[in-house]
C-alpha cells in the first residue's frame, strides 16, 4: 500500500518511516512534486491534519494522511499547542521554541506538559481520525541531542530520560507520535 505523507518536515518522516517500516510504502510531499507550503490555519491539532491530508488528497489525487501535535504545558494553561511549531515566531529554529518553552517555565513549579499527535488519515475520500498522546514533564535544561522539537525538555512519566536521550526504538514505541501510528497502522492493516 502506498501512501502520502502529507509533511515537509524531513524529520517527522524518518520517525514515520522507522514506526511503519517496510509495511508500507511512504512517500513524501516531494516525491509527488508538491512544492506549496500548506498552511495551517485550524486553531485545533485535529483542523490542521485534516486540512493538509484534504489538500493533497483533492489537489493530487493520492491516499494520504497528515498529522499535526502539540506540546500542551499545564502550568502555560495548554500553550504552546496547536502553536507549537511556531511558539517563537514564524520561520523559527526548534531550538527558538525550546529557549522560549523554558524561559516560560522558570520559577514554575508544576511541569506537567503532554504532547499530543493527531493523525487524519484519508483512503478513498473516507477521513478517519487518530490520536496519541504521552504524559510526563518539563525538564529546567535541555537534555539529550537526539531527535527534534521539544525532545530535550520532555521527559515522559515513568522514564528518567528526555525524548532526546532514548534511542529511537524506544521513543517511537512509547511517543505520541508512534501510539498514534500504531492506531493508524492497525486501521491500515484492517483496510486490506
């Protein structure tokens, strides 16, 4: 089966890639010659997925899926969130948004953050839903040079390690991400 990944971030479809393994045929917004940048206008995790599976599916023609997640940090009531990728400012570093994420929390005692991962899958004009999500904290220094993101000041609860510090076998097993593409590869197995 082959499918869209509806992204351009190179390190979201590595991650992607490694959870579904060769299961499945993955390809890129590049492989299919989509240039545009989607734009994520949605003020929820679930309208943004939704809006960039919609375009590639309508404007090219192929099964896709998209995803979008959200650092949601308690003590920042929810934020960074849908805002995630842009909490710094537009066309900014991960780092930008981990400096910020941090300055943020200083002085605060309650680090409880949750990431969330949702995933709109659309197979023949059919849109289906998946979400993941993993509950843990926030780190006061970035730990681990692994992976992108927030990864070196989340730490998942029950682990001693940052995202950043595991190895990628274990992050994609227990991650946002990879729960809810464990969610979408089940739906995908089903669809055989």
């Amino acid at each position: 089966m082959k499918l869209v990944f509806a992204s351009n971030n190179p390190n979201k479809l590595k991650e992607i890639r490694q959870v579904l393994g060769d299961k499945f045929e993955i390809i890129s917004l590049k492989d299919i010659g989509c240039e545009e940048d989607i734009a994520e206008t949605a003020d929820t995790l679930e309208g943004n997925a939704s809006i960039k599976s919609h375009f590639v599916y309508e404007k090219y023609g192929y099964d896709c899926f998209a995803d979008d997640t959200g650092l949601e940090i308690t003590a920042l009531n929810g934020a960074p969130g849908v805002y995630s990728a842009r909490y710094a400012g537009t066309n900014v570093s991960y780092q930008d948004n981990v400096k910020k994420a941090l300055s943020e929390m200083e002085n605060k005692s309650n680090r409880h953050a949750m990431f969330r991962t949702v995933i709109s899958l659309l197979t023949g004009g059919k849109e289906v839903l998946f979400e993941g999500k993993v509950e843990g904290e926030i780190t006061t220094e970035q730990l681990g040079k692994k992976d992108f993101g927030y990864d070196p000041i989340f730490r998942p609860t029950g682990y001693t390690e940052t995202f950043a510090q595991m190895s990628a076998d274990l992050k994609n097993s227990i991650s946002h991400r990879g729960l809810a593409l464990q969610k979408l590869e089940t739906h995908l197995k089903a669809l055989r």
